[in-house]
C-alpha cells in the first residue's frame, strides 16, 4: 500500500480516541452529499417518469404521426382523403414504423333521457390497435369490427359516462348537426380513462362506417391515417421519412397530404414537459454546488487539524503534492461513505414511490393520480460518476492551502 493511502486510511478510520473536533464537520459534508445524491436520483426518476409517462399517454392515444388532408381545418370536421392516394405499404417500410391505421372524426351531441353532452366521434376500423385503450379500461371491453356488419357499439370515457349517468350496456343516441340533421343509435361497450382532459373530455370511439355514411362520404374515403412507432427518439426522423414519402402527394382538388408529429399537435404538452427539464438540471446544479461546499468546507477543518501532521511530513522530505493526495485521497473515501448512503436513501425512496405510489398528484393538473418513477441504472450510475469526479476537483482547491504551512511552525501548532 502506498503511503498516502495508508494515512489517509488512518486519519480516517481510526478515530478511536474519540476527542477529534472534526468528526461533526466530517459527517455533516458526508450527509451533504448523501442527500444531494438522494435528491438528484430522485429528480431525474421522477421527471423521466413523468415525460415517460405523458407522452406514452398522448401518443397512444393518438399515434405519434397524423396524415390528413392539408385543407382540413382545426375544427373536428375534417375534410376527406382517398385512402388509396396514402402509400401505405412504403411507410410501413419505414425503418422504426410499426403500425399505420386509419380514421374518420365526426363532432356530435350525445343525448340521453335527462342528459346532453358533445362529444368527438373517431370512427375505427378492423386494424385499430386497441392496445392502449385496454390498458386504461375501467369498465366493460372493447369491441371488434367485421368486414360483414356495422358495429352498433360506443367506447367511451369515463368522464363523459359520469356527466351522462351512463353504464356499460345502456343505450345511447348520437345526433348530428348538419343538413339534414341525422343521428345513429350505439349501445356503451366500455369504459376508459387517460386522465388526460383533452381526451377523456372529447373522444369516444365508433366503427367508422357510421361516421362515413353520415357524412356521405366513399368507402375508400376517411379523415387521415395514424402512424405508430417504436421508439419516440427518432419522431422528427421518421416523421420526416414520412413527409418525404407522402408529403408531396396531391389529392383530387388540388390539395395535398398534411403530416404532422405529436409535437406539432400538442405543443402545450410538450413545451410543459421541456420546461420540467430545466427544472432538474438547474436541480442538479445545484446539488452539487451544495455537496462541493460541503467537502470544501470539511477538507479545510481536516487540514487545520492534522496542521502537526503536514509539519512533520514535510520535515520528514514529503513534497507538497504527496501531502495534498493524502488529503484528496481522505475526500475521496468521505466521498464514496456519501454517495453509498445517497444511493441507498435516494433508491429506496424511489422503489416506495414506484411499488407503492405513497405520493399523490391531481389527475387534472398532472394527468396522473401518483407521481411515476422511472428508475434507469444508467441515470444512477452517471449521477454517482459525475458527483464523484466534480467533487473530487473541486477538493484541488483547498488541498492548496498544505504549501503555505510551514515545517517549523507547524511542529509546534496547537
């Protein structure tokens, strides 16, 4: 063992007698960087989490790209494309492209015995991916779609079955406001729940022939396509792969196909979740600008205390710079003993919090009723890497203070 190691091992560990002043300060830097560790593993957990599990929610609802017509305006009735003028089988090609399904939307007011609601229709076919939906089921099932005959079924949300004081199984009326007005009867198959407002305030779910006919449009006629894909990193890629592909098809009338990304589509969401963001980087800054005052403060009072120890090292021909890696290498160990406690501080509130959900959050405001976690191994070890080396730099700086003490005096230091 070199010899800076085994006095710094020494002057650390072995404090038997119990009279050091520093041990206080000493601990204090410890607990310093254990709950900055714990309160940045808790950070990045939690606002991952809830990027995760915002835009897992918007996008499985509706699909990370829209294709529809580019004159279709922002209202809910939509202006129609021929399905066949979409290429299809390209866009599945799309490295990254998992599913492509398409849409009809259609505005209408639900209307029971004692009740009125407007809703937002999307008409479905046999190929929508149910999958998410079913995920957040609350009540009754979905339902399936035949080439044969229409489906009379409605999936909607809980909150519109709330307003309407409806059930699974009760029978409901669709009017639309048109020329001629027309309606269409459903029967409620199930229900579901997003928590996200925009959703769960509008949408409910129809086979789409219904929405079709009442608008008198084609069989091949439909609002748009819905693309899916596999990792929402390379959303901006792929939607422009997809642009570049379909794009710059014209339709009958001379319009052409509009692409846009979920982004584009919420950019509130989006902008809200960038916003989260910053807050965990100005977080971590913080934190470890705290832990760093910490180590200094306490290298500082270690120095003054062992003053009798770098007199005698120095009259024994120890340079200034072995002196000082004794003391790096002291911070080093207070260091790991603080982030060893911040792991298992920071970790463990994490796990609670995932398995437990102990801390609440109003749905309304957060689309959430607890605070999701998302825990990565990668995000904890590069947080330890980064608190570990920024550290031990900033421990350079009062390290300096071994050169201006002098043999001499320092012997006979009290």
């Amino acid at each position: 063992m070199k010899p800076e190691f085994f006095i710094a091992n020494r002057i650390t560990f072995n404090r038997k007698d119990g009279r050091s002043f520093t041990g206080p300060i000493v601990n204090i830097s410890v607990a310093g960087i254990a709950l900055g560790l714990a309160v940045m593993i808790l950070s990045m957990a939690i606002v991952t989490g809830f990027r995760n599990e915002v835009s897992s929610k918007v996008t499985g609802f509706s699909a990370d790209v829209q294709i529809s017509n580019f004159d279709a305006n922002n209202s809910f009735e939509t202006q129609p494309i021929d399905a066949d003028a979409v290429p299809i089988n390209q866009i599945l090609a799309i490295d990254g492209v998992t599913h492509v399904q398409p849409y009809v939307l259609k505005s209408g007011i639900v209307k029971t015995k004692n009740n009125i609601q407007a809703v937002v229709l999307k008409g479905i076919d046999a190929d929508f991916d149910w999958s998410f939906l079913q995920s957040h089921l609350v009540a009754g099932d979905t339902f399936s779609i035949t080439d044969t005959v229409k489906s009379n079924r409605i999936f909607m949300s809980e909150y519109q079955a709330n307003l309407l004081h409806l059930s699974v199984g009760d029978k409901i009326t669709v009017y639309f406001v048109q020329k001629p007005p027309r309606m269409r009867p459903f029967i409620v198959s199930g229900l579901y729940k997003t928590s996200i407002e925009d959703f769960d305030h509008i949408y409910a779910m129809v086979d789409m022939r219904h929405l079709q006919k009442v608008n008198d449009w084609e069989p091949n006629q439909i609002s748009g396509y819905e693309v899916n894909i596999n990792n929402f990193d390379n959303l901006e890629s792929i939607a422009d792969s997809i642009f570049f592909i379909a794009g710059n098809n014209f339709l009958q009338g001379g319009s052409s196909l509009k692409i846009m990304n979920i982004k584009e589509r919420y950019p509130q969401i989006f902008d809200w979740l960038n916003l989260q963001d910053m807050n965990v980087w100005v977080i971590l800054a913080l934190m470890l600008a705290v832990a760093g005052f910490n180590m200094i403060s306490g290298l500082l009072i270690l120095i003054l205390e062992k003053t009798n120890l770098i007199g005698l090292l120095k009259a024994l021909g120890y340079s200034n710079w072995h002196i000082q890696k004794i003391f790096i290498i002291q911070s080093f160990f207070l260091i790991v003993k603080g982030l060893a406690w911040g792991n298992i501080i920071g970790i463990g509130l994490c796990l609670l919090q995932q398995h437990f959900g102990i801390v609440p959050l109003d749905e309304a405001s957060y689309y959430m009723s607890s605070v999701p976690i998302n825990l990565k191994w990668l995000h904890v070890v590069a947080l330890n890497v980064g608190t570990l080396v920024s550290t031990l730099l900033v421990m350079l700086l009062p390290s300096l203070l071994v050169s201006h003490i002098s043999p001499a005096k320092a012997i006979k230091f009290n």
